[in-house]
C-alpha cells in the first residue's frame, strides 16, 4: 500500500522501495533526463507538436495545408530540379543547419508559417532566424515599428526556431554562411520580383542560388494588412487605415481617430508662450477677470 510523504517522515530503504525515486540530486536528476531521452539537439518534424489548423485557416492562408511530407517533397523536388541533388544521406540521419532573414517587423502569421515550412523542409532542421538591427533596416530604408530586442524576443518564443541570430546581415556572403554553418537559406517563393526587397539584399540571396544552398518556401496568402498608427492620446492598431501620405504630417482618418480629434477640439486651448511654473495672472483688484 502506497504511503503519503510528508517534511517528518523518516523512511528506510524498505520504504522507498514503494516509491519511484528520478533523483538524488543535481547529477542523478540530468542522468535521469539524458536516459528518457531529452537531449540538446532539435526536434525531428515528427517529434514537433503542433496543433491542428482549422480548415478555415487552411483555406485562407494556403500554406497551413502542408503536411511535413508536403514541403520535403517540394524542397527534394527544387533540389533536384536546381542540380543540387535530392535529399539524400546525412540528411535524413544529421539536423541540416536551415537559416531565414527578415526584419520580422509587425510578426505576423506569414511569418510564422514560413519558419514553419523552414523548419519542416528536412526530417531535422536546426532552424536559424536572422533578424536585422534596427540601424541595418535605417541604413537601407526599412521602416521598423517594433524595437530589434522584442523582435528578437519574439522569434525566440517562435516553436519553429532553435536559435536567433541578432547581428542577422543585409547581404548573405560566404563569410557569414561559413561563419554559421548554414546548409541551406530558406527564401520565399517570388523574392527576386517583389519591389520590396532592394537589389542589395537580392544580391545575397543571388550568390546563395549559386552555391547552391538555397531551398523555396511557399508564400502565405490572404494576410491582413495591420499597421501601427500613433496618436497623442494612445498607439492604435488599426486594419486598412488610410493616410493622406503628401501631407508634411499624415492625417489619418478612421473613426476611432476622428473621435478622439473631436474629443480634442472641445478642450480649452493654452497660450503659446504661457510659463507653466509661473505665477496666475491676477488683475490689480487680484480677481483674475479680464486677464
């Protein structure tokens, strides 16, 4: 019969003959982990747990639909189609080093569904997500909302990824590819004519085809397009938001916003050149009228 324990029990060996003991301290207890087989090293695309799509997330983004067989097939097929070669040896028994780059601004459902299809796109991917500085996205032009450290904070907490390269660089060179031991570069399908990759980063993407490291994702269809828009009185996520954008300052039109302006129209306005810590201006009969 099973017996509780509690801070006074003092049991013998015969006690703990009815208790399943893991541990006996720091070294026993990771002896205990290694044997049930929790070891550093990435999860196989079987081992992954993912929650099922709904099929109307299926129908609206595409790419949810594609089982871990489905998008190994693709990257075989475009392997073997690019004179790379099929997936074929150390592939299937070794993690092939995966990496992906991107700002990864406004974290999105695209996103996250093509880390999924990297990290999926060999039997075991170590899937490495680059993010840009936030001076390497103003040297180039690339607005960012959201600040580099929760940037890459949030690809951190992303299932797909095993590691966060912060110091990700615009244009991928032999140096870097060396550097970290990428496999392969995972790049989304119609990069090379979207307007809004510059022909510098493409550059990077290009010499990457002719090593032939590079493997296709999918592109996510049916994406919302979510903008951030601050106001004086709060930061509003607001969806399709217009901007008069050949104003020096952009005015914004939404309902939210137009109520919140004319919420401010109605308060009383201060003098320009009113001294906050002055003394109240008070006239010679010290009662403020007139003044």
């Amino acid at each position: 019969m099973m017996r509780s324990i509690d801070a006074f029990s003092t049991l013998s060996s015969d006690d703990l003959a009815d208790y399943d003991v893991i541990s006996d301290g720091i070294r026993s207890l990771e002896s205990s982990i290694a044997d049930i087989g929790f070891q550093d090293r990435p999860l196989a695309s079987g081992e992954l747990h993912e929650p099922p799509p709904s099929q109307k997330a299926k129908t609206t983004f595409g790419t949810p639909a594609f089982s871990a067989e489905d998008i190994q097939s693709y990257v075989e097929r475009a392997l073997g189609s690019s004179g790379s070669g099929t997936i074929r040896g150390n592939a299937l028994t070794k993690p092939v080093r995966v990496y992906v780059d991107g700002s990864f601004d406004g974290f999105n459902v695209a996103h996250a569904l093509q880390l999924r299809q990297a990290k999926l796109s060999f039997p075991s991917v170590y899937l490495m997500a680059g993010a840009y500085s936030d001076e390497v996205c103003r040297e180039h032009g690339c607005h960012t909302s959201t600040p580099h450290l929760e940037r890459c904070e949030i690809l951190r907490h992303c299932r797909w990824v095993d590691e966060v390269v912060p110091d990700a660089p615009w244009k991928l060179d032999e140096a870097f590819v060396r550097s970290r031991h990428i496999d392969y570069v995972a790049i989304d399908e119609g990069t090379s004519i979207d307007p809004s990759f510059d022909k510098e980063r493409l550059k990077g993407y290009d010499y990457v085809k002719t090593i032939r490291k590079a493997i296709p994702t999918r592109r996510t269809t049916g994406v919302s397009d979510r903008k951030l828009v601050t106001t004086p009185a709060q930061t509003i996520l607001s969806r399709n938001v217009n901007i008069e954008s050949n104003q020096t300052t952009p005015r914004i039109t939404s309902p939210v916003l137009q109520h919140l302006e004319k919420a401010d129209e109605g308060l009383p306005q201060s003098q320009e050149n009113e001294d906050p810590f002055g003394e109240p201006k008070v006239d010679e009969f010290g009662t403020g009228i007139g003044v």
